[in-house]
C-alpha cells in the first residue's frame, strides 16, 4: 500500500537525521534544539490574538503516554501525502463513527446486551463557534482504556483492520460486515483542523469513561478517568479544538454542505445539531387583569363602540421576545439504491435516485444500468442517461460541468472529480463503488492507479452497452406501435417516432466525439450514430447498418453531403444524380461529421465518400465502358474551353474538369478528393479561438466541373478561341458570362465569392440591361419650398381615451 512505502521513508529520514526510531520508548522523540524551537514557535503563535484561547490542562491523575511513531514528524509526511484538502477530516471522522456502529451492531447478534440503554445507533455532529470547537459523537461499540492506548497512540493502527482479522473464518474471507476505514490514519486527519483532539469514549463492558487527548504536534497524550463521569451510555464523542484559520468549520451551513457531499448515503443517520431563533408572543399583565366594573361598563356601550374598541386592540402591537432552540436535523436521508439486488427496486425508486446523483430537477433519466462488476476489481454501479443534456453542454462549455459519476468507497464519496468517464461520455449520471480502493488516499495518488483504469475500463464498456440497449429496445417499441399499412394513409394516425432517436438528437455530437477519440471501442460506437439522409425525410433517421444493408449492387461507398440544415442540403445541386439513381445520400449536419468521416474513413469496409468533391462516379460494370469512351471525347471536344477558362479564373480554381454526373447545373464548383470542402472551409473560418492560421492553410482547392450537355456551356465554347490561338480576343460578352458562371458554380458548390465587387457589378450592368436603363447617373435633388408649420385643429383631436374628465380634482394638485 502506498502509506506503508511513506512509511518505510519517513523512516529512514528520521534515522539519517540521527532521530531515535519508534519502537525505543526510552528515548526522547524530539531533539533538545527542535523542542526549544517548537517553544518559541509556540509562544510567537501564543502573542498573536487568537480567536478562542485553549488553556485546557490535564488532571494531575492523568496518565501520560508517548506515540509509538513520532508523530511531531510522522504526520506531517502521512497528511500532507495522503490529503490535499481539508475538508476531507469530517469524511474520516464520520467513517470512523460508522465503523463503529457497524461493529456494535454486528457483535449485539450474539450479545443483545450491548444495545441496552441506546438502541439507537446514530452520530450527531454538534459546534460551538463561541468556544471554537466541533464534536463527532456514535453510539458505537466505544474504547476502553486500553483500546485507546493501542488504536490511537500508534499511527497507521486500524481498529476496524484488526476487527476484520478476527472475524476471519478458516476460509480467510471476512466478508460478513462491511468496514471503511481499513487504512489506519483516517482519524489524524482530524490534526489538519485542530490544535487539540479530545475523544471521550464509553464501552459497554468497561464501567469508566475515559478521555484521550493531545495536541497537534505533540509526542505525547494523556488517558484520564472523564471528570464529567458516563456522559455517555456507549460510544465515542471527538471534540476538535479548531485551528485559527480553520474557524469556519464551526458553522451549521458549511457542516451541513460537508456532511451531505461526504457521507450522504451512510447507513446510519447522521444528525447535525442546528440552531433556530423565533419571535415568542409574550402575555401583557396589565392586559389580563381588567377591572370587573370595565366589564360592566362594555355592556351598556353600543355594539359600534364596541366594535371600535376591539379594532383599536387589534391595532395594538404584541410584545415578543427571541427565543432559542435546538435541534438536530438528519443530513442522510437517502438510500444506497446501488447496494440493493436491482430485481427489489422498481423503476420509480431508480427515476427518483437519479434525482439525488445529478442534482437536477429540470431532467430525468431516459434509461439505465444497474451491475455489479466482479474479477480482479469487485465493484457496483449505477449509471444513468440523462433525457436532456446539462446546460454547459448546450453552450458548448463542457469543460465547465463536473465529471457525472461520483466514486464512493463503500458508501462514503472519495471524490465527484474523478475521470471515470471519457469527455464524450461526462453527461453520464452515477455512482461508482468499491471495495478495493483505500479510503484515506489523495487524489493524485488515486487517479494514476491501477485500480481507477481498470473501473474506466469497465464502466466505458457498460456505458456503452447501455445505450446499445436501450436504442434496441426503443426501436422495437417503435416497430411495434407503426400503423398497419391498411392504416399509413390514415391522417390522424399518431406518428411512431423511437425514443432512442429524440434522445440521439441531442447528444449526437457526443457520441460522435467518441468515435473519433476511442478507437478501442470505436466499432461499437459507430454502430450507436444516427443520420438524417434523402430517404428519411427531415424527420426520419437512418443508422449506418441499415444505409449498407441497402446500398446499391455497384455502390461500394458511403456517400454523405455536408451542410447547415436539412433544407440548405436538399437544394444541394449535387444531389441531382443521386436522385436520378436512387442512391441515399446522408446528410452530416453536425460541424463534427466531416471530422469523423476524415478520421474514421470507413464503416463495414465501406468508405466514406463526400459527394461535393471531384471524381465521383455512379456507373454500373455495364456503363463504364460507354462511359470512358464518352469521358474522351468530351475532354477533346470542350479542350479549347477548358483552356480558356483556366486561364481566365486564375488561381481562383485548381482546374476545369469534365462532369458525367451534373444534370440542370451548367457548372459547379467542388472540392479536391483530398482537400477541405466548402463546408470544412467554413467550419475552419469560424474557428473563434484559432491562432495564426493562413489564409492558404484553410482554403479549399476547387475544381471547375461543367456540364458538356448544357446549352450555356456549348455556347460559351463557340464563343471560346481556338486551342492554340493564344492572342485571339475574346468577345466582352463571352467574357462576362463565363464569370457569371464562375460566381454561380462558386455559389451552388457552397464556396464564398472571390470578388463580391465584382459581383455586384456584373448584376448591376445585368438589372440595367433587363430595364433598358440608358445611364446610371443620379438625377439632381428636388429644389422644395419652406413649410410653415400649423398649430393641429381641435377638433380633428381623438379625446376618447381621457374618458370622463367632470370628476377631476383641480383644486387638489399640488403645484
């Protein structure tokens, strides 16, 4: 364990510094020099103005004893090592005080006696912010005096560890009681708040209550009879006396937040004492002794007298005074659900808990995984699908919103930060719980172990298997509640719409991030996505499974277009063919989808193919022929165009291709096979966090496809110079309908204008020629004559809205 390699250091500090080792009880434990200085420390810290001054002194029957480790040393190495943050004493503490109601518990089976006097079995956590101090009390199994001696004067001494050993039977399992602290120095943690430590404990076979106590740093603590006698019945009382700076420990509102994060879902209760100050109506004696011959005199009155009289005693203000009281008010009222048989919880009783682990009323949870993992790591867990995404996610600040699975060592949160879950699974709810995992351990320590990676591990797989689940089971209810066919033309029919789907919908994004970064457990979440497509409509979805299982004989590919929205991608012009063919098309919508296509490539050895770049090519075994042959004689016929327009376009295009696949389009812009599309160049430029990126890195390289079977194109090539006629003038017009074609080939392949001036331009000379406009000069201002303003006739006045005026109080407007 690693406290026992800390150990194994300290100790071998303190023998390079010539300090006598532990088990030599006749030594001294500080050098005279480090004794003097800790003194003066002590007498500096003494002038300055404490908060509460502890001046407490054991009685003179007190017997003195010395740590078997040097703890002045000791725990300063196994507390800074094992805890980085403070607030983890009052999880140690309550531990503690659990262990030992479970072990009086445990042990009442065969001595019922041990119970009499309190049955209850319960810790209260009181303070005093007066006196500066905060005390943990069970009515637990207790020490005795000797118990004290062995369990608190030595570090790293479990009591629960040697309860376990005697518990084990001839098959070395002790699995009959569950116990936390199996670590041994959970109770020092107490020091990283306190300057002093009293515990006052009772067993029920010994008839003294004894106290322990030491102060922070010291080699020594005192055992005494308790002066007070047998405050308590059974148990232990831990009374911390808070350091100067930790003084806001003795507050109800920061112990409550403390109790509740830590130890929620401890078996036993846990009480906290609170404080409530009321206002108390308080009787007036002058009021309750009125004369007889006032009584006399009320019944000759009249009843509006009378009336009056007790309107003015209404009236009359009652005294009060504040009031005080205490009451202890239960901080762990709900239950470890994970720890019961998930056959014995209902569904009500799992939506209800997901409520507690998420801390979220505005969502539910869609579906669920209760299991119990066993090998190597025993643990339980429960995981949760949240219906609705949590709210830094839909502003895209992930980074912001706390891991979802909280890791608990047998009931008792060890930390709500681990990265149990990958980024693309953080939306995740639930617990994790372990038996294998040391209690007192940082969290550094904890996260580069072994043990957390193999929980990832396995809880990934689950995760993963959760969701595979529950899109099968929603896509079978689906099914079943399609209308018949006899009923698909019915209007009124409710559409059958699978939960999994309004589910994908919202936390697509995720799981498509997965695909990307897991690669071990890429193929199963490939099969968890979902796409809208040219078949589905914009309501349908299609997963990648169906889109193979019905692609074309000749179709080898997964072909998908990138766009904004549905709507922007059905007017895509290079969907015409597809159409034509009836080959399905998906659309990635998602700004991440052109990512994972270019990192995943393929699903089920079928690649994935943007239909907005060059070279794609729908022919069967039987067309390619024809094909090729067509494909040769457009490139020597539309040659000298071709050349012309490379020219003409400059490096705006990388070069003018031959297209077989556009129908109604003349030309279209699309990208290389292996550059940025428009829509990838997009994403790229809206990057709002990118530094230094050129203008040439983000760039798409554009080709140049045009129609060989449209008019606009046959007559540009009439109007083209011949193929090696390199001064022949080309007419203006010529000209200017080829970069009209640019800017529309640039427009319906979904690039920007290159020159949006020039655009503009060429549709204003355009609207001039289709208007017969003869110029474009502006016509001069009109030369107008100076109005006199008119007062507004009265009578033309709509007075309706200011109602009746006769009731109007001018004489009592204050001026």
């Amino acid at each position: 364990m690693r406290f026992d390699r800390l150990a194994f250091h300290a100790m071998a500090l303190l023998a390079f510094t010539h300090a006598p080792l532990p088990h030599q009880q006749s030594s001294s434990l500080v050098l005279a020099d480090e004794e003097a200085a800790a003194a003066a420390a002590a007498e500096e810290a003494a002038n300055k103005i404490p908060v509460v001054e502890d001046s407490y002194e054991a009685p003179d029957d007190a017997e003195n004893f010395k740590f078997e480790a040097e703890v002045s040393r000791m725990l300063d190495i196994v507390v800074n090592s094992l805890y980085q943050n403070k607030d983890v004493f009052l999880r140690e503490l309550i531990s503690n005080a659990s262990d030992a109601l479970d072990k009086v518990r445990f042990l009442s089976i065969s001595k019922p006696e041990l119970l009499q006097g309190e049955e209850k079995l319960q810790v209260q956590i009181e303070f005093d912010s007066e006196a500066s101090t905060l005390t943990i009390r069970d009515t637990g199994i207790g020490m005795t005096h000797d118990e004290m001696i062995s369990n608190l004067g030595t570090v790293a001494r479990s009591g629960t560890t040697r309860f376990l050993q005697g518990l084990k039977g001839a098959d070395g399992e002790s699995g009959q009681v569950s116990q936390i602290g199996q670590f041994g120095v959970g109770f020092y943690s107490a020091f990283l708040v306190a300057d002093r430590v009293q515990v006052a404990s009772k067993h029920p076979e010994s008839d003294t209550q004894y106290v322990w106590t030491t102060t922070n740093g010291s080699s020594e603590f005192q055992i005494f009879a308790d002066p007070r006698g047998t405050s308590l019945v059974r148990g232990t009382e831990i009374t911390l006396f808070l350091k100067e700076d930790a003084i806001d420990y003795a507050n109800e509102t920061r112990l409550q937040t403390l109790a509740k994060h830590y130890s929620e879902f401890v078996t036993h209760p846990i009480y906290l004492r609170t404080e409530q100050t009321m206002e108390v109506e308080i009787e007036d004696d002058e009021d309750d002794a009125p004369a007889a011959e006032d009584e006399e005199k009320k019944e000759g009155e009249d009843d509006l007298e009378v009336e009056e009289e007790e309107e003015e005693a209404e009236g009359k203000p009652k005294k009060t005074k504040e009031v005080t009281t205490f009451e202890f008010e239960q901080l762990n009222g709900n239950p470890a659900i994970w720890t019961r048989s998930k056959e014995d919880i209902s569904d009500e009783e799992y939506k209800a808990f997901y409520k507690v682990v998420s801390r979220d009323e505005s969502s539910s949870a869609e579906h669920w995984s209760h299991f119990n993992a066993e090998g190597n790591i025993n643990f339980k867990s429960l995981l949760y699908l949240p219906d609705t995404p949590p709210e830094a996610w839909m502003t895209g600040m992930q980074e912001m919103d706390k891991s979802g699975l909280s890791l608990y060592v047998r009931k008792v949160l060890i930390s709500d930060e681990f990265e149990l879950l990958p980024r693309y699974l953080a939306f995740l709810r639930g617990v994790v719980d372990s038996d294998d995992l040391p209690l007192n351990v940082n969290r550094e320590t904890l996260q580069e172990s072994k043990i957390i990676k193999v929980i990832k591990k396995k809880v990934v797989r689950k995760a993963l298997e959760m969701i595979r689940n529950f899109m099968k089971e929603a896509d079978k209810e689906a099914a079943e509640a399609k209308p018949a066919e006899d009923d698909e033309d019915d209007e009124d029919a409710p559409a059958t719409t699978s939960k999994y789907n309004e589910w994908y919908s919202k936390f697509a994004p995720s799981l498509k991030m997965g695909a990307l970064d897991d690669e071990p457990n890429r193929p199963k979440i490939m099969k968890l996505l979902r796409f809208k497509s040219s078949k589905t409509g914009e309501d349908g979805w299609t997963s990648l499974e169906q889109y193979v299982e019905n692609m074309k004989d000749f179709q080898k590919e997964i072909y998908f277009v990138a766009g904004q929205d549905v709507e922007s991608v059905e007017k895509s012009q290079f969907l015409e063919t597809f159409s034509q063919k009836d080959v399905e098309v998906l659309y990635f919508l998602d700004p991440i989808d052109e990512y994972m296509a270019s990192n995943v490539r393929e699903f089920e050895s079928a690649k994935f193919k943007n239909i907005a770049t060059e070279n794609i090519k729908l022919e069967t075994e039987d067309d390619k022929d024809l094909a090729t042959r067509r494909e040769k004689f457009y490139k020597k016929k539309f040659k000298p165009l071709t050349k012309y327009l490379k020219k003409l376009y400059g490096p705006s295009i990388m070069r003018i291709a031959i297209s077989s696949r556009l129908v109604s389009t003349p030309a279209i812009a699309s990208s290389a096979e292996y550059g940025h599309s428009a829509n990838m160049e997009r994403i790229m430029r809206a990057q709002a966090y990118s530094h230094g990126q050129s203008d040439f890195s983000m760039r798409a390289l554009k080709v140049f496809e045009i129609n060989p079977r449209h008019p606009f194109i046959t007559k540009l090539l009439e109007g083209a110079p011949e193929e090696d006629a390199d001064d022949a003038v080309v007419a203006p017009e010529v000209e200017e309908a080829a970069w009209i074609l640019h800017e529309m080939a640039m427009l319906n392949g979904g690039f920007p204008l290159t020159d949006p001036e020039a655009h503009s331009k060429r549709m204003m000379k355009f609207i001039q020629s289709n208007l017969n406009v003869e110029s474009l000069t502006l016509e001069e201002e009109p030369e107008l004559p100076v109005e006199e303003e008119e007062a507004p006739d009265v009578d033309d006045m709509d007075l309706g809205d200011l109602g009746d005026l006769s009731d109007f109080d001018l004489d009592g407007m204050e001026l």
